[in-house]
C-alpha cells in the first residue's frame, strides 16, 4: 500500500520540470538510469528530453564497493551504453539517494565507457544519510528515515509509479 505522504507521480513531475528546465537545451545529453527504479525514471525522463536513442543504463552490481558484503543480487541485469560517452553530458538518474555508494559505482561504471563532459545526478528522493560526499543536482523531495526503513519505488503495469516505505 503506498505511504500517503508520497504521490510518486507528483514526485516525478516536480524532477522532470526541474530537469527539463535546466537541461532542455544542452548539446550532447544523455540520459543513464541505475537499475531498477532509476532506470524507470530515466525512459520518461528521456521522452521527455527527446534524447531519442541517447537513453542508456546501469547495473552497479559488479562496481559497488561492498559487493563482498552484500554479494550479488538475483537480478543483475546488463548495462546497455550504445552511445558515445566521451565527451557528452550525463545525466545519472536514481530513484533514491541515500548512502552515495550506488552513484559512486555507477560513475566508475560510466568511465569504463568514456569521460564524459559533465555528470548531471538526479533523483526522486533524498534520504539523507551520506556516507560518501555526492549530492543530487536535482531532486524532488529530501526525506528522514530510520536506519531500519528503506523507500521502493514500484511502477504499474500502466507505467505509473508508485513510492512505499518498507522496513527491512
């Protein structure tokens, strides 16, 4: 059941104005999504850029710094870049900041393809909580949560998103 403080929807508009606002006119953009709810975000965020086939995405798995911690999730899935990162820029999108850990792999990701110009981050909701020094360039809503509850961005079968708080 999703939490009443969060319209996702909402939520995803007040992020898409803000990006498009600030990035509709900049040379050589693409857009890359972390899997899986980033990756949500940036399909939508791209059709309404008109990056046409600039859209890419990540799966951090294989970069993340605690990858012997937590070992490797069942759903890896591959990073597909079919376009030239060297020299563009990038905008990373995530549906949750929190740590910094995801985006800081996915960074080291995005130079094994190139070096980009610039790397623009998004992100639906920050939750605070750095342990790394990353900061979102453009988010929708800034959150506190305990340590024991993690946000889940859910997408409909009509493409609509949802945002939940679980507790772990």
């Amino acid at each position: 059941m999703p939490n009443p403080d969060f319209d996702a929807e909402a939520l995803y508009r007040q992020l898409a104005d803000s990006v498009k606002s600030s990035l509709a006119s900049t040379d050589n953009l693409a857009v890359v999504g972390i899997y899986s709810g980033g990756a949500w975000l940036a399909e939508r965020l791209a059709q309404e850029l008109n990056v046409g086939n600039r859209l890419g995405f990540i799966d951090v798995s294989f970069y993340r710094d605690d990858y012997a911690e937590k070992g490797l999730h069942a759903e890896v899935k591959p990073t597909q870049i079919s376009f030239e990162v060297e020299g563009a820029t990038i905008l990373l999108v995530d549906d949750v900041l929190y740590t910094g850990r995801t985006t800081r792999a996915a960074i080291n990701e995005l130079f094994d393809y190139g070096r980009p110009a610039k790397i623009k981050l998004a992100a639906l909701v920050d939750r605070g909580g750095r342990e790394l020094p990353i900061a979102a360039d453009f988010v929708a809503q800034t959150v506190a949560l305990t340590q024991d509850q993690q946000l889940v961005l859910g997408r409909d079968d009509d493409g609509r998103f949802s945002l939940t708080v679980d507790h772990a």
